[in-house]
C-alpha cells in the first residue's frame, strides 16, 4: 500500500517538474537532430528563434520578429553590425557562423553589390535557415558547409601558394562561431587569428563575437592582442556578450567614428540598430591581465578556461 | 618455478599501467592535434578511435607472437623503450605531416584517416605489445592464468582511464601538447630503465626457467 503512495507522489512531483521547467508559451516548431547538435525551432508569439539544444537549456542562437523581420531581436547582432562604423563599404564579406542568416541577410540587403561567403558547420542550419527563417542568399552569396577552421586554413594555403595575389581578401570578417554551451577550442588560438589575418585585406576588420565573463577573457584577449595589437571591445550593459572589433590596419580615431556613425544611423536604424548610441560603449583600453597565456593550437583549453570565474 | 618468485610483480603491473596511461593520454592528445586541421567532428574521434584500436590489436598479436619466443625483462623493457623512441617523433614532426596532408586531401574524413595512419599506428602497435607479453612474464600455471589475466586487465584499463581523466582535466590546462607528449615519452624510458635494472638484479636464470615453461 505504502509503496502505490509513494509511487503516486514520485509521479505528481514529476509532472510538477517538468511542467514547470518548460516555458509557458514557447512552442517548439521543428526538432532536427544533426551531426553536432539537436537543432531547435521555437515560436513565441511572433518572436521565431533558432536554438540549439546541447545541455537541457537551450539557449536562443537567432531570433527574428515574424512582424517585423528585419528588426533584430538579439543585442548581439546589432553589435555585430556596428562593425560598419570602422568598414563602412564592405566588399567582401567573411560570415562564420550562420544561424538563422541574419547577418548575411542584412549586409547583402544594405550592400547588393557585395560578396559574402558564408560558412556554417551544421548543415541542418542552413536548411533551418531557409526553410524556417526565410533566408534567401543574394547572388552574390556562397553559403559553404564546411568547419570554419578549414574553411579559412584552406583559403589561406591557397592564397600563400599564389605567387600573384589577385585575391584582395576580405575586408569584413564577422566570426560568429561560439554559442556559449560549446566553444570550438581550434578557433580561438593565435594560430587560427593568424590564418584568418592572412586572408584579409589590408584594411580589412575583423569582428568576433565572444564572451565576457570568465577567465577565458584575459586568455582571449591577450590571443587577440597577441596578433593584431590593439582591438576595442564592444559590450553592451545588459549582455554577457562582448565584441571585439579589430583589423590589420590601424583603427579609425573616434572623431572618424562619430562622423561615420552619423552618415549610417539612418541607413541602419530600420534594423533597429542605432550607431550614434553605441559609440561609447566601445572602448580601446585594455582591462585584461596583460599575463594571461596566450591560446594556440598547442594551448587551447577554452573550455576548462570558460568554467572558471573571471 | 624460480622465474615466479624472481619476477617483480608488482612492477610489472605498474608497467601494464602506465601502458595503459599512456595510450589513452595520446589518444586524447590525438583529437587536440588533429582539430586544426581538419576540425573536431564526430569522424575525426572516428578516425582516432579506429586506427587505436586497429593498432592495439595488432600490438596484442605481435605481443603475443613476442611471448612464445623470447620471455625476459629485457624484452619486456626494451618494448618500452621502443615505444618512447617512437612516441618522441610526434612532438617534433606532428605539425608538418599534418601540414602535408591536409594539402593533399581534401576532405577531412580521409584528411583525419590518414594523418592519424602516419601520427599513431607505429606508437601504437608498439604499446599493445605490452599487455599479452605481461602475461606471459606473470602467468606460472594454467590455474592461475585467468586470475593473472583479470589483474593485467585491471590494471592496465585503469591507468587508461587514469590517463584520459589526466589529460582530459588537467594536462591541457596546465601543458602545451607538445610537452605532454615529451612527458608521456619519458614516462616510458623510465618505466624502460625500471625494467633494465630489475632484469639486471634477477639475472638470466629466469629466462631459462621461462624458456623451459
């Protein structure tokens, strides 16, 4: 008798549980399992986003407004695009990381004459992409399915190898690779930052989008440090995200980055996304311990990194 | 039956465990070095893994080959230092035949096969030797073979285990790869050396004893 009432309340109790842990109003659209993760549509209200269920919270990778799908939901996109300010005439555009394609989408629209290679792992992404977030890439768009290491080891074996280099390189990299359950340990070393500077151009920008909270961030900027020299760091007050914005030239000074920010405030606002706003939370002083081991690929322990505190 | 009393036995087990410790300590390493080149997908622990296991059951044969026709210390402890000599190479060659593969292949699948053909099948076969010769250097009688055996794959499946969570926790964090590697190819010359001088101090009259077994 006593072993039907505890059986009866161990079930209660779960029904309890697992009502409570899944949230009220989203609504799971699509369920795909990949070769690197389960890939996740959900809906709520008219907010659609794309997320990856690797441990039990799955956190949102890309959302859209099904109402207003340019808006950008997520702050860290809009950070991403106010890369702009230091390349305002992108040409040639290195997307690493799709997600639901926002970024891609969003530069061809303000730039149609513009080259974009995109690069993403997951091909269960991409199909995601299309068929759930309308992404259409322009015809100046190539999306590769591909690791984004070898991507940019193999564009940077062929480039060395060309004894006239009639590729300019990319004067726009935006690496939008880590996700926050999971980081790619081979794309956060000196090695890597060095193959992807070596197929920019010379007045091309780099732009990450990374982490802010744990030890990982002395370690990381002093890798960035350690190959491109100065680099700002683009936080907003509200995220535990960071960008870091970076280039092989010398970065504008901030007068140049004001009077940029006003001419494309306009340009960008339907995005939702307002430059003049962001200017000074972009800042060029260093507040990493200067000591921190540099990552490469024969230290690369970003993930045992990321687990200790800041 | 002199051979039983003269032979150390517990440092043969703590040999058959630091094998084990050393396999999968490179194993783990293996991933880490491969990832640059050709990423750190499902396939390449694929390709990993295969060429391991393949290895170490052609290591088990080679051993066991070994086992019928020579049995001392000597031998035992000169696999050990094979195997350091061999292990060593991957710290200072590893980059450019990865480097030369990956050029040549395309993709990563075989890409991965292939390097991790060149980087680990030598180190390898050389380390599965070690567990079927140990049992043959501890086995006395046919009665005591199964327990002699379990003890063996005790632990030498526990210095793998210990080796993985070293790794896995610890060297990355503190080491560069490269370092773990030299580290681990030190391990086994003195685990070699420990071999050489116990082989020394129990003489040849174990050999014969063995022989005639």
């Amino acid at each position: 008798m006593t072993r039907w009432y505890w059986l009866g309340i161990t079930l209660a109790a779960l029904m309890i549980l697992t009502s409570v842990s899944r949230s009220a109003d989203a609504k799971i659209v699509h369920r795909e399992r990949s070769l690197y993760s389960t890939v996740l549509v959900n809906k709520t209200d008219n907010i659609l986003c794309l997320a990856f269920s690797i441990k039990r919270d799955q956190r949102n990778q890309s959302c859209i407004d099904t109402r207003a799908p340019r808006d950008m939901v997520f702050s860290y996109t809009r950070m991403m695009m106010a890369t702009l300010l230091f390349n305002p005439e992108p040409r040639r555009v290195l997307v690493i990381g799709l997600g639901g394609g926002t970024l891609p989408s969003a530069i061809a629209e303000l730039y149609p004459d513009v080259i974009i290679d995109a690069v993403e792992i997951d091909s269960a992404v991409v199909e995601v992409a299309r068929n759930f977030f309308n992404y259409r890439p322009h015809p100046g768009t190539s999306v590769t399915v591909a690791d984004g290491r070898l991507f940019v080891k193999r564009r940077a074996s062929l480039r060395a190898r060309q004894e006239v280099q009639k590729d300019p390189g990319y004067d726009l990299v935006l690496l939008d690779a880590f996700n926050g359950d999971y980081i790619p340990e081979h794309m956060m070393t000196r090695e890597f930052l060095t193959e992807l500077r070596s197929i920019m151009s010379d007045d091309g920008i780099l732009a990450a989008n990374t982490f802010a909270l744990s030890d990982l961030y002395h370690h990381e900027s002093a890798t960035y440090a350690s190959v491109f020299g100065q680099f700002h760091n683009f936080r907003l007050p509200e995220t535990g995200n960071r960008v870091i914005i970076t280039g092989k030239d010398d970065l504008p000074n901030p007068v140049a980055l004001a009077d940029r920010a006003a001419e494309l405030d306009t340009r960008l606002s339907r995005y939702g996304i307002f430059l003049t706003d962001y200017l000074e939370l972009i800042e060029g002083e260093q507040d990493w311990k200067t000591d921190a081991r540099v990552l490469t690929d024969q230290y690369s322990p970003a993930n045992l990194l990321q687990g200790a505190p800041r | 039956m002199i051979h039983r009393t003269l032979i150390n036995r517990p440092l043969v087990n703590l040999l058959a465990f630091t094998g084990g410790f050393v396999i999968m300590s490179v194993e783990l390493l293996g991933g880490r070095m491969l990832a640059p080149y050709f990423g750190s997908s499902v396939y390449v622990w694929g390709s990993i893994i295969t060429v391991f296991m393949a290895s170490l059951s052609v290591g088990y044969l080679l051993g066991g080959q070994l086992s019928m026709r020579w049995v001392s210390l000597r031998v035992f402890a000169s696999v050990f230092l094979i195997g350091s000599i061999t292990l060593y190479p991957l710290s200072l060659a590893a980059e450019s035949a990865m480097a030369w593969v990956f050029d040549t292949i395309v993709d990563p699948r075989y890409g991965s096969l292939t390097a991790s053909l060149i980087l680990f099948v030598v180190p390898t076969v050389i380390l599965g030797i070690i567990s079927p010769y140990s049992v043959r250097l501890l086995v006395g009688s046919a009665e005591e073979s199964g327990r002699v055996a379990g003890t063996l794959y005790f632990v030498s499946t526990l210095g793998s285990a210990m080796g993985t969570l070293m790794t896995s926790f610890y060297f990355v964090l503190w080491f560069e790869i490269n370092d773990v590697i030299r580290g681990l190819s030190g391990v086994l010359l003195l685990a070699s050396i420990a071999a050489f001088v116990a082989a020394g101090r129990s003489g040849s009259r174990p050999q014969e004893e063995a022989q005639r077994s």
